[in-house]
C-alpha cells in the first residue's frame, strides 16, 4: 500500500509538473501576435494570459474526461501496473515539450501527453489496452482538421479587415485600432487555452486517482483540488513565458500587422472553444500557429516564411512518435525494475533530462528583453510611423 501511495504522489508531482511546461510552452498561442504588434507589453502579456488561463481551467472539464475515461481502456490493467505506465507517459511527454521548448519550435504539449501515453501503455500493458477509435476521432482527426480550418478562417477575417479599411492603405498608422481588438481577442485565446489544455492534466491526475482505487471509475470529473492544482500550476508555467516560441510564432512565420494578428487570435479563439465544447483534447499550438500563416496569406504583399513552417510541421508529425518512443524506453525501465525501483529511477533519469536541457538553453537565453529584437527598448514590436495632418502650405500645394 506504501509503494502504491509513493508512485500516486510521483505520479501527480509529474503530471503538474507537465502542466507547468505545457503552461510556458503555449504562452505564445495567445500572446505572440499582441507582443509582436506592440499591442501589449510583454510582461504585461503574459501576466494577463496567466490570469485567464486559471480562469479558463474552470469553465469546463470535458476534455478531461476524454482523457481520464476513454483514450486507455483502464478496466484490464491492474494498478500496480498502470501508474507505472502513467507515470512513463508523464517522462516522454515532459521530455518532448523540454526539447522542443530548448529549440524554439511551437509543437503540442498535448500530442506529446497523447503519444507518451500510448507509447507506455503499449510497452507496459499491450495495444488492445489502447482505444484507437476515440484516438482517431477525438485526437488525430481534430489534429488535422484544426489547423487548416483555423488557417481559412484567419485568411478570410485579414482578406475582409483590409477590405473594410482599404482607405488606409497609404497611412502607416491607419489600422492602428485593431491594436485595441488584439487585447480582447488574446485574452480570449488565453481563456480558451486554459478551458482546453489545463484539463488535460485533469485528466491524467484523475485517471492515476481512479486507478489507484482514490476516486469512484464511475465518476469521470476531476476532483475540486484537481481543477485547482491544474489550474493554478498551468498559470505559473504561462506567467514564467515561453519567450523563445514566442519569438518564433510572434515573427518567424509572418511580419504579423495589428489587423492581421486580430484576425489569427479571434481564429483561434473561436476554434479553441468550440473544440472544448465537444471534448476534442486540441492542439491549442497548431490552431495558433495556423491562424497566424492564414493571416500572413491574408495579407497583401505578406511573406510567409515557409522554411519556419517546414521545421514546425516536422515537429507536428515527429511528436506523437517521438513522445511516445521517450513514454515507451520509460515503461521499458519500469517493466525490466519493477513498479517501485522502474519509477524512482525513471525519476532520476526525468530530472537529469530536464536540468541538462535547462542548463543549455541558459547558453543563448531568450527573455522577455531580446524575444524580439524590436522589442529591447521600448516594449513595440512595430515602430509606427507618425501620419500628422497636412500643413497649410501642404493644403495649398494640393488644391493647385
């Protein structure tokens, strides 16, 4: 009973630890583009986006349940061997988001929960433990559907905001009142990220629960202190700032304008929340990242840089398989040590992983001063050029 105790303590410790990760890792689903156009101030950003994040995490717990009650068929596998398998997942998906946290790259904190817990419950139980249909369904298929619909949508909302305010197109600052738009519709992507990926955690916390006899299986919401562990620790992870994705979604894909990062946020938002509404465990990061190239398509004279799409995509494609051979090599330890001795040194091996990874990313560190070049002094991403009245003499040139 002692050791069953031990490995549900390691098992939470780690999945919050994850939410924290995934809280930094996806600060810049909300906040890239109002950083990037100067609507806010970076600290100020991500200070909001943490405050609505733990908002989010309360209005809903349907994704949860996709994960605590559904993608793993729990029923066949005893508990000594699937907290194991949790926790093991928990390492590859840590491991994924450290790695391509370190390299800058916008991948999706909750593809990598997904395939380290295939990987391990695979190797530690077998792959009739796994629900394929609610895999492809609820996983996969809104993985590759999200992104493209959130593309359109923004492509469409940029084409129809220049349309509206074609008679600015030779004022520099005409379409400066979309800065103000961007400030309700990062917030709004910062809440929808917290109704969806926060829950996540939830999920995997109330699924050990369950398994560990410490919650009715019939009972598939996550606990009060759950939603608030959950919840708090992912606002943490979004006020600590993920400033080197930042730095790639904010200017890496597109030289994002006030009326183009409006357009990619309320695309997002709007794919986000419907998403939650239906259960669907979303990639809050490939919706991000596809609204903002569908805004850079949008715009007139825009350049998307398809290389930086090239690298994110392989991070796409590579995450469920990579998280899921790290979640994989961890339950492969478990299974050759033992329950107790397989997670204490699992243990061991994650925290070396994620000290190392630290301590090189401290080599070339990004913060909130040098996340964009533009931003080191005064906090504006885009400079914006004044566009005073004419002068008298001006006036008088013009009607001649």
């Amino acid at each position: 009973m002692e050791t069953a105790v031990l490995i549900v303590v390691l098992v939470i410790a780690l999945a919050l630890f994850f939410d924290f990760t995934n809280g930094f890792h996806d600060t810049a689903n909300a906040m890239a583009t109002p950083i990037a156009t100067g609507a806010l101030k970076p600290k100020v950003a991500v200070l909001l986006a943490a405050i609505l994040n733990l908002v989010g995490a309360f209005l809903s717990t349907e994704v949860s349940k996709t994960i605590s009650h559904g993608m793993i068929n729990e029923e066949g596998i005893d508990a000594g061997t699937f907290l194991p398998i949790i926790f093991a997942g928990l390492v590859g998906a840590i491991t994924w988001n450290m790695l391509t946290w370190l390299l800058g790259l916008p991948s999706s904190s909750s593809h990598a929960l997904f395939g380290g817990l295939i990987g391990a419950t695979v190797v530690g139980a077998s792959a009739a433990a796994i629900d394929f249909g609610v895999v492809l369904s609820k996983v996969v298929l809104p993985a590759l559907i999200a992104p493209f619909t959130a593309g359109v949508i923004a492509f469409l909302v940029t084409r129809l905001a220049y349309a509206i305010t074609r008679r600015y197109d030779g004022k520099p600052d005409g379409r400066d009142g979309f800065r103000w738009g961007q400030i309700f519709t990062s917030s709004l992507v910062a809440l929808a990220h917290g109704t969806n990926d926060a829950q996540k955690t939830m999920g995997v916390i109330t699924l050990a629960l369950i398994t560990a006899g410490l919650q009715d299986g019939d009972h598939s919401d996550p606990q009060t202190w759950v939603i608030f562990a959950c919840a708090f620790t992912i606002a943490l992870g979004t006020y600590m700032g993920g400033w080197r994705i930042i730095r790639t979604l904010g200017k890496g894909l597109t030289d994002v304008k006030p009326a183009q990062g409006f357009s990619a946020e309320s695309s997002t938002a709007a794919t986000i929340l419907a998403s939650s509404f239906f259960g669907f465990a979303l990639s809050t990061t490939q919706v991000a990242s596809g609204s903002v190239i569908g805004s850079g398509l949008g715009r007139r004279g825009s350049v998307v840089r398809w290389r930086t799409v090239g690298r994110i995509a392989v991070g796409w494609v590579l995450t469920l398989p990579a998280a899921g051979a790290v979640g994989a090599a961890a339950a492969l330890i478990v299974v050759w040590l033992g329950p107790l001795w397989g997670v204490l040194v699992g243990t061991v091996i994650a925290v070396t992983i994620i000290l190392a990874i630290f301590a090189r990313s401290r080599r070339n560190a990004v913060d909130a001063g040098n996340a964009m070049s533009e931003v080191a002094d005064s906090g504006l991403a885009v400079k914006v050029k004044r566009n005073p009245p004419p002068t008298r003499k001006q006036r008088r040139k013009d009607q001649k």
